[in-house]
C-alpha cells in the first residue's frame, strides 16, 4: 500500500529528488539517484523520456561567458515553459492565456507568465497622457496622473489573482486530460504594490448614500463592473507594480485595480475610471457572464470572493512516475478569504489524508506552496490534496460541489482534483 | 481581523513619530531632515494630489448605463434598419440568423433554466434589456468599436429584441422604451452581495 510518509525522510535519507515537468520536458535535475528515489520522468513534447546526462560537461569553465544583459531572460533551455493560448480566432485579443503551474515552483509566478483573460486585446496606454477620474456620487471628482499618485503612500501585498472561470473544464461530464496550468492555470500569484484606493475616495468625498462604483478599463472592451463601495475602502490597491517593477502591459499597464481574494473579472486592467452610484450598473459580465446558474433555475449574481482551492501540480497529468520508490509530492493553495490553515493530501481516493508541509510565510489572500513524501508502492493510487482557510472554508468534493451547484454553474469551480496514478507510471485525471 | 492589524500599525507608526519628535529636540542640530511628529490625524493624512474634472474630460467617456435608464443617450432606432446593421456588422461572428458562432448565440434559446443543459441567453437568461445596449455601444463589433451612433444601436436592440420576441418589430425604440423592457429572466437572480 502507498503511504506518505514523515517530510523528514528526505533529510534522514539524504536523497535528492527529481522533478521533470511536462511543458519543459527537462532533464531530470538530479545526478546521483539511489533506488529510493526514482526519478519523475517526462514525457517530454515528443514523448520521449530524456536520460539524465551521466557526467557534468564542464566545457564552460573554458569559455568566456556571454556579456551582461539590459533585462534578463529565462534560459535559452526553458523556452518550452510558456503560456499556452486560447483565443477566438476571430477576435485574437478576446481569450485566455494559462499560467502553466506543471512547470513552476514555490508561491511566485514569474511576471512575464501571469495568466491573462482580455475581452479585446491589450491595450497601448500612454503614460503620460494618463488619467485615473473618481466622479458621480462625490463631493469633489478627481482626476489623478501617474505622478500625482505615485506621492501616496504604497503598499505592497502578496496575492494571488484568479479568473472566475478558472478549471471550468471541472463541470464537464467527462474528466479533461490536459496539463494541470492547461485546466486550472487562470491564477497566478504576484506582489502587487499600489495606492490603498481608501486615501483616494476620503480626498473626493464620496457621498454617503452611494454603495457602489462602476471600474472601468482602457480597453476596447471598455470592460466595466459593479464593485461595492465597501470593498474597495476595505483593502483595494491601485497597483502601479508588479513583482517590483511598473505593471507589465498585458497586467493592466499603468494601473490596475487589485481586490484581494476576489474573483479576476472585478481587478479591472488598465482602470481609468471609478463612477460611485447607488446601484449596479448590471455589466454584460456580470449578468450574462460571470453568474453561476444553478440546478434550481436560479443564478448567483455577485458571488465576489474566490473560494478555497488546492491542487497537485506534482505529479499531474502528462508526468509518469519512474520506478516505485519515495516520491515528493507538491502542489498550490489558496483561498479569498483568507490565509491557509491546513493542506491534506490523499493516495487512496479521498478514504485517507495526511497533513502536507506548508512552506511559509504563509499569508492572507495568497498562494501557499505544500509538500508531502510519498511512498509508492508501485500499485495505482488516486492522488489528492484538499485545503482548509483560517476562516473555517474547506474545498469541496467534485461530488459535492456538483450536488450544490449543478453542472451549469461555469464558474467558481473549487472542487478537489484528483490524479490516478496507474501501475505504469501514468498520470491520468480522475473523477474520485 | 485586518483593520485590527492597520490599527495597530498605525499606533506604531505613531509611537515612532513620536520618538522621532523626541530625538529630534534632543539633536536638532543634526535632525532638520527628520520626519516632523504628527500632532493630528489629520496633518498625517497624504498630500492631495487629485485636480478638479472639467465636465468635458468626462463627457468622452462612455456612459455606464444602469437598469434604470440611466446613462441612455438620446436617440431612435427601428428594428428593419437593425436588421440591415446587423447582417453587415454582426453577422459574421454572431451568425447571419443570430444563432452564434464564433461569438455567442444573440437570437433564440429555449427554457426552461434548470433543465441540465439550459440555454443561457439572451432571451431565456439576460435580466435588463439596458445592459444589450450598454454592450454594444461600448465594445461592439470588437475591430472596431465606439464607431455606432446611438441611432444605431437602438436600432440594433430594436432588431435583437424583436426577433427573441420581446419587442414589437415596427416600434421605435429610444431610452423610455428599452429601459421599460422587462426581461423574462429578470427576477432570476441571487445576489450574493449585498
């Protein structure tokens, strides 16, 4: 019978695991394998296991290095790791883009691979012909330059940002066997560092009687939505920076509204305009799109706040195990409305958990990297994880979540991911 | 939880000031850079840097337009010159009987909504009528959009309207007549919040 086993073992053991991942089809990062420790092969793109090199090539060490670089970029060996795009081939700039979680690790995800929604494009927004107006219900209306607001007071936050469509592929009747970023990659985690949007509204006034405020984009969507008022005094950022540098220009370039724990559609990219009202303004995506129509006829409107979810990003689909043996397995949580408390993880199909290891710091609204030793004994195994928030949300059941909401639900989908893991080594996934 | 947290890290930033006002008077010779005590909440409060709205900056936006009507321009259009519109303009993506495509399904649907593959359309699922003109006139045809005139979009509601039978097809439709529509969906909502 597989078990997981104390994380200490990797230490007592003085094994070093290996990880290859699916996208990469990279080599096997270990050198010195014990039968312990068998290591996680890829597929790779053409199928083919790659066989670890048996000896360094020190070739480099007699080489002069190539000269420094303005900005840096990823290896020339990891040009495989990319965003996979899906996009209407009539309108290019309205679709996906998915962050692919298979190939990354710890809690960051690098700028340059945070996942994208547009509805019609990326916009070029120029800089220094850029105003941000608060108008409608207040006092004052306002309008601010990028170097009037780079004079408040920043903060800075680590979050993740997730699409509320996310792993809708989780509703379909069949189990989808696409990589794990491929179905679940519409999150990302960054720093986003902004104005707190509360200086903003104390400065224009904003009428007690107004309970919400229209956001919208530069974008030739004009992409707007509801936001209540008492969120965005709560915690909302107008975030200038991205992972310390100014916002990339598929993130929202110059300014992004950032509502941490809730759902993608709401962090209006390239927010120009705040109108505060009394009333919704009942946005295509926020009635037609972005609702959760559920068994009884009826639909949830203005479901904000991102449920508790978690994931194995390792193994997962398209990786097969090498040899049985002791393997790590690693994965991704989070929840909107909080910080995670506990990470479980199951080979057995959900009848059994064990608590995973949590790599700190864990915080508020963000990513948690976790970690579980697992024994494999070679036999097939449904490999889960499940996550509960410090307020007290657990993830649900695909089971359950279905009986709740249906199967129409389209978005919000949280549920538990589970990965059979067959006798060969093949990862497949799995409705458990 | 987290205005607990701001609170108190407020009440330090302030015991720091203070004790920066303290040392100060002890080396003020050598502290005319250091950050002043703040007496009152209100001298910390950051410099406002917002500059008066012109009426003609927000006049170029473009208008949110609320259940209510509000934010409907003015204008009338005809359902038989949203048909002509709407087979050069939309048709291509949305399907020449508006039956979808590439984008989605604009004219048809069939209830009922908790049937296990409900339609969720325009007819059987859009609760306002306001939000299809809100939609158009803001972002459509995506190559380029904000290019129709208000004349025309009402004309374009007119002709979507009528043909999910929700609008008589010789009528002319301005702001009073789409915001007194009454979808059949409109009650079928949950609102989470507030």
């Amino acid at each position: 019978m597989s078990t997981f086993l104390d994380r200490r073992v990797f230490l007592e053991q003085g094994l070093r695991l290996s990880l290859a991942t699916a996208a990469a089809g990279a080599l096997p990062v270990s050198q010195a394998q014990s039968q312990d420790a068998p290591p996680l092969v890829s597929k790779g793109v053409e199928g083919i296991p790659t066989e670890p090199q048996a000896k360094t090539d020190l070739a480099s060490q007699h080489r002069a290095g190539q000269a420094f670089s303005n900005y840096g970029m990823p290896s020339v060996h990891e040009k495989r790791v990319i965003r996979l795009i899906g996009s209407n081939r009539m309108v290019l700039g309205n679709g996906v883009s998915w962050t692919p979680l298979e190939s990354l690790e710890g809690m960051v995800t690098p700028t340059g691979l945070h996942f994208e929604r547009h509805h019609n494009g990326v916009p070029e927004v120029e800089p220094a012909r850029f105003t941000f107006t608060l108008h409608g219900m207040v006092a004052k209306p306002l309008c601010f330059d990028l170097a009037g607001l780079l004079r408040y007071p920043l903060q800075s936050r680590m979050l993740f940002l997730e699409c509320g469509g996310n792993s809708n592929a989780g509703w379909h009747e069949e189990p989808m066997q696409k990589p794990v970023g491929s179905f679940h990659g519409l999150v990302s985690c960054s720093e986003w560092t902004g104005v707190p949007l509360s200086y903003l509204l104390d400065e224009a006034g904003v009428n007690s009687k107004a309970t919400w405020a229209i956001a919208e984009g530069l974008d030739a969507a004009a992409t707007e939505v509801s936001i209540p008022i008492s969120k965005l005094r709560e915690d909302a950022l107008l975030a200038l920076f991205q992972n310390g540098e100014r916002l990339r220009a598929e993130n929202g370039y110059p300014l992004r509204l950032v509502l941490p724990g809730w759902e993608g559609v709401r962090q209006i990219k390239w927010l120009h305009r705040l109108e505060f009202t009394d009333q919704p303004v009942m946005s295509r995506n926020e009635t037609g799109e972005y609702t959760q129509l559920l068994p009884s006829g009826k639909a949830e409107q203005f479901d904000f706040v991102m449920g508790p979810k978690s994931l194995i990003t390792s193994p997962s689909y398209g990786q097969t195990l090498g040899t049985r043996g002791v393997f790590e397995v690693r994965g991704l949580a989070w929840s909107g409305h909080g910080a995670v408390a506990k990470v479980e993880v199951s080979a057995d199909g959900g009848k059994s958990w064990s608590t995973a290891h949590i790599d700190g710091p864990v915080m508020s609204k963000c990513f948690a990297r976790f970690r579980a030793a697992w024994k494999w004994d070679g036999k097939p195994a449904v490999l889960q994880s499940r996550v509960k928030d410090d307020q007290g949300n657990i993830q649900p059941t695909r089971a359950h979540l279905v009986a709740q909401r249906g199967r129409n639900g389209y978005f919000h989908y949280n549920a538990i991911v589970s990965w059979a893991v067959d006798s060969d080594g093949t990862v497949r996934h799995v409705y458990a | 939880m987290e205005r607990y947290v701001m609170f108190m890290l407020k009440r330090a930033q302030s015991v720091l000031f203070t004790q920066a006002f303290f040392a100060s008077l002890l080396f003020s010779a050598a502290s005319l850079t250091a950050i002043p005590a703040q007496a009152d909440s209100a001298a910390s409060r950051p410099t406002p840097m917002g500059k008066p709205v012109d009426a003609g900056s927000m006049v170029q936006f473009v208008p949110n337009i609320f259940p209510t009507g509000q934010g409907l321009p003015s204008g009338m259009g005809l359902a038989k010159n949203g048909a002509v519109l709407y087979q050069a303009q939309c048709a291509s993506c949305h399907g020449r009987k508006g039956e979808g495509g590439t984008a989605q399904e604009l004219i048809g649907g069939e209830g009922p909504l908790n049937a296990p593959d409900a339609d969720k359309t325009l007819r059987t699922y859009w609760p306002y009528a306001t939000t299809l003109f809100d939609t158009i006139l803001r972002s459509m045809p995506p190559a380029t959009p904000g290019h129709l005139s208000h004349d025309e979009v009402y004309s374009l509601c007119a002709y979507l309207l009528s043909e999910n039978g929700l609008w008589a097809i010789d009528q002319p439709m301005g702001a009073q007549e789409l915001a007194a529509i009454v979808m059949p969906n409109r009650n079928g909502f949950i609102r989470k919040f507030p």
